[in-house]
C-alpha cells in the first residue's frame, strides 16, 4: 500500500479510535476495540494484539488472527525486545530476527509498539503479517500514535 494512501487510512482510523475510546477508562476494553479496528481495516495485518505484562510474564491480551501464543519466552523474540528497548521495532524478515518465536509460521514481518505509562512499559502491540517487509515507519508513526489513546 503507497504510504500516503497508507497515512490517510490510520488517520481516519485514528479519529474512529479517538471518539470510541472515550466511553470508558477499562484499558482492556480499550485494547479490544483497537485490535478489532486494525485487524479488519488494514489489509496486511495477519495477527494483531496485545501482550501485557503480568508478574513479570509476557501474556496474551485481546487479539484477532489465529492462535497466539499465550505467554512469551521472557526476554526472547520481538515483543521482549520491544519492551526492554521501549520502542518501536519494525522486523522486515522475522526469520531473520534473533530468537524469533514463531506463533505462526505464516507470519513473515511484524512490527511491536511499547505501552508506555510514566515510562514504564505495561505491554506491546504486536502486529504480524503474511509478507515480508510489510510494515514501513507509517505504521510505526500511527500505531504509537494509536497506543497512546490508551
């Protein structure tokens, strides 16, 4: 997808977000309608959710896609990486990704974004999709835009 056409469809999406995140404060609530939105707007996203750290665990939180894994190696893969950076990680090529966990081997790019609350990460949002090299610095500049609603 060209990246202006790309920007304009998180913008819209990120005003829909905006208006329906406001009728309550649950932020697992919150993370559902999100993950819905992402999930069944945008045309290469094969797994999209949410992981959120409880007792020092990686678990699975709201998600739409196939089965996820549900808790996630400590500090191995993606989402750990997201978190112990605390920022955004585009990988182009998961395979190519150092201690990659593979929830499902379709998956072939993803991106994380870390959830940040007074500079502690609670969480990521995981994005994964079916071809290589799917995720751009659009979807990085929207989707921590879009966490931030949280």
């Amino acid at each position: 997808m060209k990246e202006n056409i790309l920007s304009k469809r998180y913008e819209r999406i990120y005003f829909q977000l905006k208006e329906l995140l406001n009728k309550t404060d649950d932020k697992i609530a919150k993370m559902a309608t999100i993950v819905a939105i992402l999930h069944h707007k945008m045309p290469h996203f094969f797994w999209t959710g949410f992981y959120r750290i409880i007792n020092g665990e990686l678990i699975v939180g709201p998600y739409q896609g196939p089965l996820a894994c549900q808790v996630l190696e400590k500090n191995k893969g993606v989402c750990w990486a997201c978190i112990n950076r605390k920022e955004a990680i585009i990988v182009p090529e998961v395979e190519k990704f150092p201690g990659h966990i593979a929830c499902d081997p379709r998956s072939k790019s993803e991106i994380t974004i870390p959830l940040l609350e007074k500079n502690v990460v609670y969480g990521v949002l995981d994005v994964d999709s079916t071809k290589i090299n799917a995720f751009c610095e659009v979807d990085r500049f929207w989707l921590e835009k879009i966490v931030k609603l949280l």
